[in-house]
C-alpha cells in the first residue's frame, strides 16, 4: 500500500529493500550483495544500521532494483571513511534480464561538502536510466584502502523516482 499523502504533495518511495540495513547477515544488509576485486582482500560487516568495507583494494555492497529506461531516479547515501581509502556511491546498469549493459552510463558520486563533526558525509546525485536498461545497481563503494585500519562505513541508502508532472 502507498503512503497517505496530502493535495499537491506527490509521494517517494525508497526502491532500495533493507535502506536502512537494519536486518542483516553480519556481512551485508539482508537482500544486499557482496563484491570485491579479485586483488581485493577485504572485510565486510553490517551492524547497528551501518554497512563497513574494511582493508579493500576494491569493494562494493549493492543493491539490484528493477526500473524503466528514461526514469530520472534521486540516489543518497551517508558515509564516514576512516584512514587511507576513497567512500563513494556507485550507479551501474543491467538489462531486464540482469546482463550488464550501458557501461557509458555508469556513474560515481562521492561527497560533496566536508564532513560533519560526527564524521558522516552525504553524497547525493541524480542519474536517468538508459534506453536499454532495465535494473539499477546501487553500489556503496571503497577503494584504495590498504590496511585493516582502513573503513568505509555506509548509512541511510536512498534511491527514488524523481516525479515528474507527465
């Protein structure tokens, strides 16, 4: 069932399941995957609403939503990286059928303004979605890290359909 909503107010739907990560595995928000390079030797860990990439070369927790080509979709995500290493959101592409497509339109967004006094960043973006796709990838990424000291935690995950008055 939708939310209620009042005249004129048009209502936003968070297409990402488990946004925020409060069920879990231990390694990754339920309904999340993994990934790291094959060069990769990090950690994953999920706890207290949070998503944590440890000591990777190349990492992702992601999540796979259905949506429809020409869609303009709001995607927003916290992140706090602690020591060596680069937090950053990452926007791939899949065919209906889930095969990779649309590379040219893949997309990385990464903080925009400092962080808080508490550490966390906000990175926010807009992406449309490609003729020929038909899933998004929503992927909280960390790279460069090179020790077990270095983290990249992830909260409140947000991926929406921007509406339109069509």
């Amino acid at each position: 069932m939708a939310p209620a909503c009042h005249a004129g107010e048009k209502v936003t739907t968070n297409l990402l399941t488990n946004a925020d990560f409060s069920k879990t595995d231990g390694k990754s928000p339920a309904g999340w995957f993994t990934w790291q390079s094959d060069d990769s030797h990090g950690a994953f860990a999920c706890t207290n609403g949070r998503a944590e990439i440890r000591g990777a070369k190349e990492a992702v927790v992601g999540f796979t939503a259905r949506t429809g080509p020409g869609a303009v979709l709001a995607v927003r995500l916290r992140v706090k990286s602690e020591g060596r290493g680069l937090g950053a959101l990452s926007i791939g592409w899949k065919t209906p059928d889930g095969k990779w497509t649309a590379h040219a339109h893949n997309a990385r967004f990464l903080p925009s303004a400092p962080s808080a006094a508490d550490g966390w960043q906000e990175i926010t973006g807009l992406v449309e979605v490609p003729r020929d796709a038909g899933q998004i990838v929503f992927m909280a990424a960390a790279s460069a890290q090179t020790g077990a000291s270095d983290r990249c935690s992830f909260k409140d995950a947000v991926l929406t359909v921007v509406p339109t008055d069509e």
